[in-house]
C-alpha cells in the first residue's frame, strides 16, 4: 500500500523555507537548460529550414562557403550542361546564378554593434529554385533598379531595413538601394539575407564573377548522377544537396549542445546535492513519524516510494516553472557570425518539446537521485527504537 | 576564542553528511565561476595584448570583407616618410585553408613578410626563426594551438588548400609555431608567395588586394593621430578606409560570435545564485536543528553577538572550504591533467588564472555570509525566555 500524495504535500509545507529554496534550485537548473538548448535549437531549426534536397549547390572547389566561392562564366557555362535541370514554367533552366558578398549594418539593439550581413545579387530564376522565398509585404524588385528585398528576420534585427528604407551598398558603400519587400521563407537562413538584382548588385561591388550557382533538379534521384557529374572532370566544380550545405553549417551547433552538457552536468551534481540535503533534513524531522507508520503497517518500500515522490513532487513542479520561465525567451531573435560564411545568421531561441522533454528528465534525475539515499535511510529507521523515544 | 573554534569544528563534523552535501552544492557552482571567468579574463588578456601593442587596423569603411589594393601600404607609410612615428604597415589577406580530407579550417593570413616582424615584436620570433621566416618564401608561422591541434612542428612541410582563389594547393614550411604569441590560432605566411599562386593558377581573380593592413605605431599620441589621418586620406578615394585599434577591431569580431563573454558572465552569476540557495537551505536547516542549543547558550549568558557569529563563521568556513575546493579542483584539472589540452575558440588554451580561482573563494565567502544572514538575525534577536519555553 502506497502512502497518500497528499501525505507529501502537507510534509513539503512542513518546511516551507527548504522546500522553497530546493525548488528554485531545481527550478534555476531547468531555466539555464532550457535556455541554453534553445539556442542550438533556434539555430539548428532555422537551418533545417534552409534548402531543399532537389535543389543542388555549386560552389568553386575548396571554397568553404558561398562568400569565397567564385564561378567563372566558363565554369557556369559548363554547369548548364548538366542532365536533369528542371524547367520552369517558360521552358527555362531553373539554375540560379548567385553572387554573394556582405555589408555591416547596425543591430537594431543599444549597442548598435555591426553585424556583417549578407547579400545576394539573383535574377528572376532564383524565385522559382527557391520557392520558399516568398514575399510577405511589399513587391520583389525590378531587375535594373537599385532596389532589394530583405529577409523578415533580417528586418526585424537589423537597423533601416523596413519598406522604404535605404541602405548603401556597394564597393564604396555609395549606392543607395530601397527597400521595396519583405520576403519570408518559414525561417530558414536566406531571412537574414538581402537580395537583390544581380546585374546591380555585381556591378556596384565591381564583380565580374557569380560566387555560387543552385539548380533545381527534375526530381530528388537525379542527384547522385548529377552531383558525379559536376564534381567529375567534366566541369570539375563541387556540388552538394542544398540540405547537406546547411546541415553542414549546422555542425556549428553542436559546440553549444557539448559546452551545455558540461555545464549542466555540474549543476545538477550540485543541485542533486542541494535536494539530498533537504531530504535528509526531512528524513531526521521525521524519525517518529517515519517508525509510526512502520508500526501501523506501512512496508519500506512505501516509505521509499514515499520520500522519492515527495522529492519528485518539488522537482517536477520546479522544472514546469523552469520550462515556463525559458519560455519568455523563446522568440526572442539572436543572431550569430558563422565562422564558415563570415555572415550573421539570424534566428530566433526556441522552446521545443525536446528540450522539455529533456528538462523534465533532468528534473526527476535529480529529484530521484537527491532523493533515493535519504529514502533508503528513513526506510532503515528501526521501529523499537524509534517508538521509544515516544 | 579556543572554545569557540572547537565548537566551530564540533558543528561542523556533527552532521559530516551534511557538511559534505553543502560543500559540493557551493563548490560545484564555483566550478562553472571559475571555468567561465577564465574564458572571459582569456579573452580580456587577449584584447588588452591588442591595446598594449600600439597597433591600427585599417579595413575598408563599407565591410571588413571589401578587400583593399595593396598599394595603400606606401600611401600610409607617406604620412611618416621617416619611418619613426609609423613603424610598419603590414597588409594582410586572409586565405584561410584546409588540409585534404579535414573539415578543419586552418584559419591562414597571408602578409608582407619583413612589416610583419616589425609590427608584430609580441610575436618574440627568435633570431633563427626571423630568418628563416624572411628568406624562405613558402615559410609559415603557425599557431601553437594550430601546430599542436595537427600535430605539426618546425621543420615541417604543410600543404594547404586556401579558401579563396586560388584554391589550389599550397606547400609551406614550417618555420615558427609563435610559443609566446597571444593569438594561438592564426597561421602566416607569405603575401608575394600567395599572389604569385594566384597570378599563375587563377589569373582571372582579383590580385594585389588585402583585407586589411596593421600598422604599429611609435606611441599612443602617434596611434591617435594616424587614426584620423589615415581615414582622411582615403576619403573620397574608391575604396575608403576605417582605421580602428586593435583592440576594438578585434572586439568587433568576438561581440559577433555568440557575444561570449556577456553570456558567461550571466552564466557564472546564475550560477553564483543557485549556490547561495543552497547555503541559504543548509544554514536554515543547521539553525531549526540546533534551535535549542543557541536558546541554552543564550540563557547561560553568551550574548546575541556572540551566537551571531558562531552561525557566521560556521556558514563562512563551510562555504570557504566549498568555495576552495569547487576553485582548485578546475586549476589542477587544467593545468596537470590531459584536460590542458581541451581546446576553447579564441583562446585555445583555458589557461586558470590564480586571480580567477582567489576571486571564486571570495566569492564563497560571500555565499557563505550571505546564506547566514537570517538564521544568524533569528538567533540573536531570539528572546531566551520564548526559547526555553520550547525546548523538549
């Protein structure tokens, strides 16, 4: 027979201060997890979202990013040669001709520190390869205006980047280019991007060459023979699965995930320590009453059970509280400088089931290993002598 | 006072489970303190050997990564035609590199040989290693970390895979690998040998650009003065320029990633508190235990100052020792332990510093005060008579 819950609860009011102080332990634990994970899970998600596994990137040999890559005409005129492209609506290839470079413009925080953002120059085609780019507010711009479309997250985290505003850019940062769209692709790492025409783009940055081309296959087997036949001698450039680009990228993430492990680790140590403390505490209050319900019937494994719910109880309610607290910062957007691209990826801290999930198992680790050793004691309190003390 | 230190140890080892359980509950938070400042007090260091060194950094105004023409050296170098005031002007481009079949990237900056010695004294290059660095034009000083990442020593040959045109392998010879520079990452190697690649392999590519040129100056008036003069004297021109310290150059870079140091200070502080609360429970817990002992105390005619201070100085010494222990542990861990070689972005090494690990055990203190503060106020402002009309 197990003993009431509502035996622990009225124990845990016991000894409010204690109770109270393990749980905002247990509740600060959580709350660091949470938020911790939440950056690896906001970058990971933002790049999950990038790219599709139709669509293949080509970059130069030994280019690590698209920022130094550079594609001669030659080269590109090569690539078009490829089997396999799909056509757009218009009978036309559906291959994008890409040219990236990057601007400083300020965050629009108190510091107003500046943060390299990316550029892409694209013709029309690169609407139809990357689909998920669609405007949300305003128009695309006209090919051959001085105009740009930015990314959402861009807009929301970079200074003057709203419909109308202007931003200079160019090899000496004098053309000044409108605002006139706000695209959103769900996420993914082109929203913390500015697009804009090519042929403006390449010519106010004074370059002759495409820094990356992507390319819509007809359909998702295409890839292998496709990608064998770009990084073969034929036309000897390198071309991955856009997926397994950004999935590359996201490797980065994983530095976080370990520097979390690390640090939680630790912590819990320390709080598993802090619950056993208070357990203990409870368990030696307690001795009479423990001896009590040896006498009446209670088996050890009920007083077990008993002191691990109560230490699960605080622990469980703290890490709801924990969890509730982390979600006030999900959503709010940070951004990063990947060491790959040298451009600032934007994204937005999130809560996921996951990392709940996770928070609760460490919750009740920690309840249930803080807990078992006193448990174990109070279980061993010898009935006679305790009731003697009567 | 010899009776009150055995009555000190006599608390302390009355519960040792207890006593044992709050060390570590202190002494665990002190551990993640001391990890996190010495990443933040690394990179201190690292930004203020930047300042110390009386360098500008010249990058161009509309994005660090618009390159420069390489013949911006000899305009600079005309401010000071003497060559007192503006010692050297060192271009730089950076290339970074792969090896074959590594994801690592071999962070390479390639810069005019004979400026860069000259601006870069911090460097402490020996004799033979500055003379083999200027006469070999495929030599490369690498990054101690790089060298022990990779495993590569002096004498070596490397190949490298720049990532930028040309992209097509590059042997160097190994002829330093910058034992006493702060920077433990950044490789360098020659600009003419990397251009010459570039002209031969990828003619179509830019050359003779840079990304950014460092000059060492005389003094820190001079620093301050080429500043603004550098700036004036490109403006209007293509490509202007944006001349700043080393210092915020760099600092620039390190806000952009992660904005580490800010984060780990709001770690360590989280961290700090989570410590207190566990104090706090342990000292309140100590204090209910031993209610009727400080009543009895009371009454027999020590004075509330006087059991003030024991619950003081018993929470003082339980967190100190916590604190001391939470504080060692990572410095012997990291400096005599295969963990020394856990590498950290930026500054490679965590080196602890003996400051980091006295600033922690302050801090234990003042978890160890701030936790008896209330129970230590219950018992002296405890009336004996309600006291003993509790006990048992």
């Amino acid at each position: 027979m197990a003993l009431p819950l509502y035996y622990n609860w009225r124990n845990l009011r016991v000894r409010k201060l204690s109770s109270a102080l393990t749980f905002i332990v247990v509740a600060v634990l959580v709350l660091v997890l949470c938020v911790l994970l939440s950056f690896a899970a906001g970058i990971r998600a933002s790049l999950a979202a990038s790219g599709w596994s139709r669509n293949l990137l080509v970059l130069k040999p030994g280019a690590t990013a698209e920022s130094t890559s550079i594609i001669t005409p030659d080269e590109y005129g090569r690539v078009v040669q490829a089997h396999d492209i799909a056509r757009g609506p218009d009978g036309e290839l559906l291959i994008s001709q890409e040219l990236c470079t990057q601007t400083s413009i300020p965050r629009r925080n108190a510091a107003r520190n500046l943060a390299n953002v990316a550029i892409r120059g694209v013709d029309a085609t690169a609407f139809l390869v990357h689909p998920e780019v669609r405007i949300v507010e305003g128009r695309r711009f006209e090919p051959g205006q001085l105009e740009i479309v930015v990314g959402k997250a861009a807009r929301d985290r970079f200074e003057n980047l709203r419909i109308g505003g202007e931003v200079r850019l160019g090899r000496q940062a004098n053309r000044v280019y409108r605002v006139v769209g706000v695209f959103d692709t769900g996420g993914g790492a082109f929203d913390s991007e500015i697009w804009g025409p090519r042929a403006q783009i390449s010519d106010s940055y004074n370059r002759r060459f495409i820094s990356s081309a992507a390319l819509r296959l007809n359909d998702d087997l295409a890839a292998t023979g496709t990608i064998a036949y770009i990084n073969g001698p034929a036309v000897a450039l390198e071309s991955k699965r856009e997926t397994d680009y950004y999935a590359e990228l996201a490797k980065k993430t994983r530095e976080i995930v370990f520097l979390t492990t690390i640090l939680i680790i630790i912590m819990s140590i320390g709080a598993a320590f802090a619950v056993a403390n208070t357990m203990y505490a409870a368990v030696d209050g307690r001795r009479r009453e423990i001896a009590m319900l040896r006498t009446i019937g209670f088996s050890k494994a009920a007083i077990i059970t008993s002191f691990v719910t109560e230490s699960l109880l605080i622990c469980v309610v703290a890490c709801a509280v924990g969890v509730a607290a982390s979600l006030l910062f999900a959503g709010s957007r940070q951004d990063f400088l990947s060491d790959m691209t040298w451009t600032v990826l934007a994204y937005e801290l999130r809560i996921t089931p996951g990392i709940a999930a996770t928070a609760l198992a460490l919750a009740c680790a920690v309840g249930v290993l803080g807990a078992l050793a006193p448990a174990v004691r109070a279980s061993r309190v010898r009935v006679i002598e305790a009731l003697r003390k009567v | 006072m010899h009776l009150r230190l055995i009555y000190l140890y006599r608390n302390l080892t009355r519960n040792p489970l207890r006593t044992c359980l709050t060390c570590a509950a202190v002494g665990l938070p002190m551990v993640i303190y001391v990890l996190s400042s010495a990443v933040i007090v690394g990179m201190e260091k690292f930004l203020d050997n930047s300042a110390k060194q009386l360098r500008l950094a010249v990058a161009h105004k509309a994005s660090i990564v618009n390159p420069l023409p390489d013949g911006y050296a000899r305009k600079i170098q005309s401010l000071d035609p003497t060559g007192t005031r503006l010692t050297a002007v060192c271009g730089m481009r950076w290339i970074g590199g792969k090896i074959e079949n590594d994801p690592r990237l071999v962070s390479t900056v390639a810069v005019d040989a004979e400026p860069f010695v000259n601006a870069f004294p911090d460097y402490q290059l020996t004799p033979a290693e500055k003379d083999a660095w200027l006469k070999d034009r495929q030599a490369i000083i690498l990054g101690r970390g790089t060298a022990a990442q990779f495993g590569w020593n002096v004498g070596d040959r490397i190949t490298l895979r720049p990532s930028l045109p040309p992209y097509t392998p590059m042997e160097f010879h190994v002829v330093s690998t910058a034992d006493k520079a702060t920077d433990p990452l950044t490789n360098w190697c020659h600009r003419t040998y990397f251009e010459e690649e570039l002209k031969k392999q990828y003619p179509e590519a830019p050359q003779n650009m840079v990304s950014f040129f460092f000059i060492k100056c005389a003094s820190r008036q001079d620093l301050d003065r080429f500043r603004i003069q550098i700036d004036d004297l490109f403006k209007g021109s293509i490509d202007e320029t944006k001349t700043q310290d080393e210092k915020a150059f760099m600092n620039e870079y390190i806000t952009q990633q992660f904005n580490l140091p800010r984060n780990l200070a709001i770690l360590s502080a989280v961290t700090v508190f989570v410590a207190i609360m566990a104090a706090t429970n342990t000292m309140s817990m100590n204090f209910r235990d031993r209610f009727n002992e400080y009543a009895t105390l009371k009454a027999i005619g020590f004075g509330g100052g006087y059991v003030f201070s024991l619950i003081q100085t018993e929470s003082l010494g339980l967190c100190l020792v916590g604190g001391a222990i939470g504080a060692l542990a990572p410095y012997a861990a990291f400096r005599f332990t295969p963990l020394r070689n856990v590498t950290v972005p930026l500054i490679q090494h965590l080196e602890i510093q003996p400051i980091v690990c006295a600033y922690a055990i302050g801090i234990a203190g003042a978890i160890g005060v701030i936790a008896a503060v209330w129970p230590a106020v219950q018992a002296f402002r405890m009336k004996v008579v309600t006291a003993l009309r509790n006990l048992e």
